[in-house]
C-alpha cells in the first residue's frame, strides 16, 4: 500500500493503463533575421488554434457537468491572452532568434520553476495549468498528434504523472474506473474534474514508488483514504470489493429516494430545490427528486460567445426550464456578472478587489438597457409556469427600488406589445452581505422573499477568499459570527412574514440540517449532486433532538467547538440509519 493524497472519494478496482510521456524533439538551430516575421506569425496561428480548441473543450465539458466546473479552462484562455506570458515567448523568439516551439518551452520551464520555489500549494497547481497550455501550443507548433487512450470497452485505471484538464475532458467516465497521478493534489483542476465526474483519483505518489506501475497491473485507489494497492493480496482486494459494492449499493438505494419526501422521522417537511446553471443540471436535479429551481444561474447565457444575448435567446432558454420543471417554482436569479466572471465582449475596469467592486446588481443598475432586456425575457418565461425574479448582491433598500422601477419599465413594454406574462410575480433578494444582514428588517419590507446565499455570506463576514490557499482554512461557515448572521436574517423574514430559503453551499451540507431546524428553514437548494445525501440525512434526523442540538450550537464560542457538536451528531443519525440504508419512514 502507497499512501497518497485523496484527491476525489470513491474506490476503484481494476487494471492500470499508463498514459505515455510526450518527449519533445526541439530544433536547436537558430533562426535567421528575416524568417523572424515568420515565425511570429507561426505562434500566432498556434494561439488561435490552441484558443479554439479549449472554447471546444469547454463546451464539451460544460455538456457533461455543467457550467461552473467548466470555467477551469477559463483560466487556461486567460494564459494565451496574459501579456507577461506573451512577452516572454516572443522576446526569447526576438533576442534570441530561436523558434517559436523553444521560445514556448522555456517560457513554460521559466514560470513553471518560478511557481515551484513558491511555498504555496495552490501557485504549484497552477503552474500545471501554464504546462497544459504551453504543451497544447507545442503540439500545434510541432504538429505532434495527441496520446490516444484505450478506445476498446474494458474499464480501466488511467495512471499519469500528471493529468491535465484537456485530457481528463476526453475520457469517457464509464471506460475509467479511477485514476492516478504521480503529482498534484486535491485543489488541483483534475481533481475538481474528478470529482465532478464521479471518478476515485489518488495523487502525489511520485516518490513513493520503488518501480514504475505497469500497464496491466492490478490496482485498488482508495480515494477516501489516500491509499493505492499495487497488486493487493487476496485478502485486500476481497475486502475493497466488499466497500466498493458497498457504494454501489448506498448510490442505489440513494436513487430510491428521488421521489420520498424530505421528511424527518418526527413529521418537518422540506422543500429540497435544486441550484443550476444549464438545462442539463436540471434533468440530474429532476431525476434526483429536486422540488422546483431554487437558484438558476443566469450568467451561463452570457458567457461562451461575442455579444449580449438577445430578449428571445434569453426567453427560449427560460421557457425551456419552466417549463421542464412543470408545477415547481423556478426562482431566476438576474446575472451576477463581474468579480471571478467576466465576459470577453464586455470590457470591465481592472479593480484591486472585483469581488468587492463593479459587479451583479451595480452592473444591472447602471446598465439598465441589458438589465430590462433580461427582465423582459424572465417576465415573458412566467406566463408559462410558476416563475420568480431574484436580484444578488442587495446591500441597500435603494437597489432593490431601482431595480423594481426597471422591472416595471420591462412590463409597461411588453403591455405595450401586447405580450403576456404574471403581472404578480414574486421578486426577492440574495442575503450575502454584511449590510443586507444589518437592515434585514428593511429589506424584508421590499421584498417578497429572501435567499441566503452563504458562500458569499461567510466569505465577507470572515474576511476570508475562500478560493485563496493561504488563508481558505479561516472560511468556516458554522463561525458564531455566521450563525447569528443566519439568525438575523431569517428572523426578519419571519417577523415580516415572507419566505427565506438558503442556496449557498451550506444547503447542501449534512450538519447544518439541526440549524435549518432551530431557525425554522425548510426551504434549501443546493447542487444536483447533493439532494439525495442531504434527503437521506433529513429522513434519518428527529427534529425535537437536532433543534436541541443546534440551540446549544448557539451558545457555543468557537468554529470547533459548533463543527464538533454538530459532526456528533451527524455521526450519530448515521449509526442510527445504520450507515448506508434508508430509514424504515423513507418507504
């Protein structure tokens, strides 16, 4: 047994296929002044080519699992558009009259080594994505072909030194059992694809290994723990057949579930809504038992093309989910465009902190001509279903009254061209800064319901980028600073007699359900993915006991001590489950 990092959960049986290095066979010769023109023109024609094939990539990818694990090629077109890359590769190709494919493999070798010296795991990472656009760029300049993977049926185990985006993209998960990386980590973009895909990966194995593993040999990765098996005895494979069947069975009998209330054993319904951001999200979300859209993200509509979609492209969208989702309410969140997302077509202004800066609500509010087009086309969408309007990023009783004004403007419009929709449509507001917490009580006054978002909730009352390694391990969501935020909020809503759900990533965590139930929440939407576990847990919980538990929660001072109390408990409904099986209420 190699111990390695547990990079996406699950275990895997079944034979190794190692994926062959790419050795590079670089001219050394120098190029003469006048083929420099030339040359130029090679590189750029490489950059187009490389630029095409990730959009390609991306789309695909967006296909299998949707919009938000598909920005990981984001990163990668924003390589081939970074200027200091840029300048590297073709000042070593100006000075130093070298072709363009070595001029783009020691720009790789220069950033890739720079990053290592770094004492930060995510900076490592990342240096992975500037060599899988580098390589990418190299094969077209070399024109190499791509290493091809098994195309016979027989699963297999793919086995890399390091498994790159654009080749985790081709594999068909059905074919790939697991997989092995030589180096990397879990914050590493394979292992997001991994997991995503639903596919066990161990990785940083590299100097555990006293011999190569061999294509052919027998594997067992161990994606909880951490651990590979390189030919495991009797004993070991006959036990990790044992746990792996026993997934099996726990995913089966989850899928049971899809169509049994969100019940607790002493009678609390839940509504359990589903997040997305493509239509393909939706039908994972509808098989998996989602009552209605509790967060669709709008902002998939405007990326991945060259200019603003129309009221119609919008509207055919819109329709399209309301209309799949059938009785169930679909709340549409306006876009949220700005900070970590930006849009090729639309240039925003450099900011020294963007997730604090020009974006969501303040984008919509000052360009009111994008910001009616898309309430037009929402508006339009409600005359076929139950359809709600959500604005992000309120912090001010202001917005929400502008926003409403352009809204009205939207339906004077469509009055005017004789179009139908809800005149009484709901519209609320996302809960996910400090300020909209503090005046809750004022808000809850405009607005017909609330939606807290935590992600962003917890992200500016700690203080901590949640996405930035040096300080990801201060983002606690069950801080008591947190808690009495939630508190505050739904307080106000109840006071003022509207609903409030959550959407955040908290909503889909099995050891806040006690919280949901002590603040009387009973509306939650969360990833796809986690509506069956959540639904599992809800039916195994008694609400009388967990309300205790998260009454004591309250009192508590520390992340720890809160995460501890409620990680008990957690434990405990499982056992009382009995670990894997549904509870005798869920038939």
């Amino acid at each position: 047994m190699i111990q390695g990092i547990g990079a996406a959960t699950g275990v895997a049986i079944g034979k190794a296929f190692v994926l062959p290095h790419w050795e590079l066979d670089l001219p050394d010769s120098e190029l003469d002044a006048v083929d420099l023109a030339k040359e130029f023109e090679r590189l750029y024609e490489g950059i187009r080519t490389s630029k095409n094939e990730i959009e390609y990539i991306k789309n695909e990818f967006k296909e299998m699992v949707g919009h938000e694990e598909s920005q990981i090629f984001d990163a990668h077109l924003a390589i081939l558009d970074d200027p200091v890359f840029m300048n590297e590769i073709q000042g070593i190709i100006e000075r130093q009259y070298k072709a363009a494919e070595v001029a783009v493999k020691e720009a790789i070798d220069h950033f890739v080594s720079m990053f290592d010296l770094l004492d930060d795991e995510y900076m490592k990472e990342r240096a992975l994505d500037i060599k899988d656009v580098g390589n990418r760029l190299l094969k077209h300049l070399l024109g190499a072909p791509e290493v091809k993977l098994p195309s016979d049926t027989q699963p297999y185990i793919l086995v890399a030194k390091e498994l790159s985006p654009s080749q985790l993209v081709h594999l068909n998960p059905s074919h790939v059992l697991g997989i092995v990386t030589l180096t990397g980590g879990k914050t590493s973009h394979s292992a997001i694809m991994a997991r995503a895909l639903g596919i066990p990966m161990v990785s940083g194995i590299e100097n555990k290994l006293e011999k190569p593993i061999q294509t052919g040999e027998l594997l067992i990765v161990d994606g909880d723990a951490g651990h590979l098996y390189l030919e495991p005895d009797p004993l070991t494979l006959e036990r990790y057949e044992g746990i792996r069947d026993e997934q099996r069975k726990r995913k089966e009998q989850l899928q049971l579930l899809a169509t049994v209330d969100a019940v607790t054993k002493d009678g609390t319904f839940f509504n359990l809504a589903a997040n997305m951001s493509s239509v393909k999200e939706l039908d994972i979300a509808l098989q998996n038992g989602a009552k209605g859209v509790g967060l669709f993200r709008t902002e998939f509509l405007y990326m991945d093309r060259h200019s603003f979609p129309t009221e119609e492209e919008q509207f055919e969208v819109y329709r399209h989910v309301v209309e799949k989702a059938g009785q169930s309410s679909v709340v549409i969140r306006t876009f949220d465009i700005g900070g970590d997302k930006q849009l090729d077509y639309f240039s925003l202004p450099e900011e020294d902190n963007p997730f604090l800066g020009y974006r969501a609500i303040r984008i919509c509010l000052d360009r009111t001509e994008l910001f009616q087009t898309q309430l037009a086309a929402i508006l339009r969408a409600s005359a076929f279903g139950n359809v709600k309007i959500m604005y992000p990023m309120i912090s001010s009783v202001e917005e929400i009254r502008q926003a409403n004004g352009i809204l009205h403007q939207a339906m004077a419009d469509l009055d005017r061209r004789g179009i139908a929709y809800d005149p009484n449509i709901k519209v609320g507001i996302m809960i996910e800064v400090p300020a909209a917490v503090a005046i809750a009580d004022l808000l809850a006054e405009e607005a017909d319901f609330f939606s807290i978002g935590t992600n962003d909730l917890v992200q500016y009352v700690l203080a901590v980028d949640r996405m930035n390694e040096q300080i990801a391990h201060m983002y606690h969501p069950f801080h008591p600073a947190v808690l009495r935020m939630l508190r505050t909020t739904v307080e106000a809503a109840h006071q003022a007699g509207i609903p409030v759900s959550v959407c955040g990533e908290l909503a889909g965590d099995e050891r806040a359900i006690p919280i949901w139930l002590e603040l009387g929440v009973k509306d939650l939407s969360m990833s796809p993915q986690s509506l069956l576990r959540v639904k599992h847990r809800i039916l195994n919980t008694n609400a009388a006991e967990a309300k205790k538990e998260a009454a004591a929660c309250f009192k508590l001072r520390t992340n720890t001590a809160v995460e501890e109390r409620l990680n008990t408990f957690a434990e405990r409904c499982s056992f009382a489950s009995g670990g894997s099986g549904t509870d005798s209420s869920a038939s």
